[in-house]
C-alpha cells in the first residue's frame, strides 16, 4: 500500500469522511459516485486502494463536519494571502490566533486552513473576499499539496502534521458573521444597467463622475454595486477595478467597512466570470 492509502487510513480513524479520484486527477472515479461515496469506514477504503493503489483521495468536507479558508493567488492581480494576512493584522491578535489551526500549501502558492464547521452555513461556497472563500460545500485534495504527474495531478504528502479534529479549530465567530453578511449581500437581486446614450457627456465621463459623487448610508450599497459593474463592463482590469471601488468608497458618508466592500467587489467579479 502506498503513503496515500496510509494517509486515508490516519483521516479516517480520525472520523474525516475521505473518497478515491482517478490516477493523476482530481475526478471521482469512474462508475463511482463521487463525494457521496465518502466515508471513514477502514474495509471499504481498504479495497479503493487494493484495487488501485495509486488513487488520489478528496476529503467530503460537509459530510466531515470540516470548513476551509481557501486562499488563492494565481498570479492574475488577486493575492488572497495578502488579502486575507492584511486583514487579519488589522484585527489584531484574537484574529490573528485564528491561524493556530491545521493548514496545508495548495500547488500555486495558495493555502487551506482548516476549522470544523459548528454552524449551517447551508451547502455554497462562500467569497469573504477577493481570493479568500470559506469552502463548505466543496472537497478537497488530500494533502492540499499535490504536484504534476505525467499528464494531470498526484498527491504527494511533504510530512506535514496529519489532519485530525484535534489539531483544528472551531470556525471563529467572526468569520461566521463575515461569511453571514457575505450571503446577504449576495442574496440581493442584481442592479440592473442601463445601456450608454449618446449626450453631451461621454458614458466615460459620468463613469468618472460616479467615482466622485459617494452616497449617503442609506444608499452606499446600491451606489457601489452599481459602480463595480459599470467598471467591469469597460473591461477594467480588477486589481484597478478594487482599488477604483475603494476610492469610491472613501467617498462615501460615513464610508462601508472593508469586508462589506470586499463581499460587493466579489460578488460582482464572480458574475463576470472572474476569479
């Protein structure tokens, strides 16, 4: 049996419900049922790997009772590890804590924290913001570290600590209420454009303008979302559309906190298709 199958096994005495991927990939196998297969169950996990040893494994995180912050950075302008480290120091010690928990690399310079999730946050993914996103309803790699093989993707575990549920934290408080504030935001129906009519002003220019103008409290939410959408239309960069927005916030009376602007910017970036 190889380092995988011995790292199901240690998953599964720990009560993490794991289940097999094609050789070299992150797909289920075939004629399997994918995540709903999961299980911790030794025998059964036994034979996945006599009949295959060289499976890759997923963990079913919902099914586990596990939540993960997934911090991407795919080099495209979105750095979710410096989002997400920025704001935590801004929080000070009781957020930075929140880190003495299990954690794994991802492949392109990404990490996975890990927490068990001890409230319902229903079966979506959620963006907290740009490049960090609660995973609830997804699986995962295991080992988050996987490196290239032959043509697609192999597990290969770097001796890191074994996950286990005691070694992970509870899901902190204050990212239930950022993951809560997130679906909010989310939940509400999407603002509607208008499109440019020609006029003594350019569509540009009133573009610019909006930038300028602010809202008051009661309508910053609108007045951002609105903003957000028209810049990404002219096909913005999003790294200037962020800050752009930020600007705009600043503007604002008084101007919305950090982590509700970050839940506007990506909930509009994931309408338009970007990561």
């Amino acid at each position: 049996m190889n380092n995988t199958f011995n790292v199901a096994q240690s998953l599964a005495k720990n009560g993490v419900k794991v289940y097999p991927l094609s050789v070299g990939s992150k797909i289920p196998v075939q004629g399997s049922h994918g995540e709903h297969d999961a299980t911790d169950d030794l025998d059964t996990i036994k034979k996945w790997f006599n009949y295959n040893p060289n499976f890759n494994l997923a963990i079913n995180l919902q099914a586990s009772g596990l939540a993960v912050i997934d911090l991407d950075y795919h080099g495209n302008g979105i750095n979710g590890v410096k989002n997400y480290s920025q704001y935590l120091m801004d929080h000070g010690n009781a957020y930075i804590d929140s880190l003495k928990t299990y954690t794994e690399l991802t492949p392109r310079g990404g990490v996975h924290i890990f927490y068990k999730l001890n409230h319902d946050l229903g079966n979506k993914d959620i963006q907290l913001m740009p490049g960090v996103e609660l995973l609830t309803g997804k699986v995962t790699i295991a080992p988050s570290f996987i490196d290239k093989f032959n043509k697609g993707y192999i597990a290969q575990y770097q001796g890191f600590q074994s996950l286990s549920y005691d070694n992970v934290q509870s899901l902190p408080l204050w990212i239930i209420d950022l993951a809560k504030e997130a679906q909010e935001q989310n939940a509400k129906p999407a603002a509607v454009y208008e499109n440019y009519q020609p006029g003594q002003k350019r569509w540009t220019g009133r573009l610019l303008d909006d930038l300028v103008h602010g809202a008051s409290k009661g309508d910053r939410n609108n007045y951002l979302t609105q903003l957000t959408g028209k810049m990404f239309r002219v096909g913005a960069d999003s790294n200037s559309i962020y800050n752009l927005l930020a600007f705009a916030n600043s503007n604002c009376e008084p101007p919305l906190p950090d982590h509700e602007v970050n839940s506007i910017f990506g909930s509009i970036l994931k309408k338009n298709g970007r990561r």
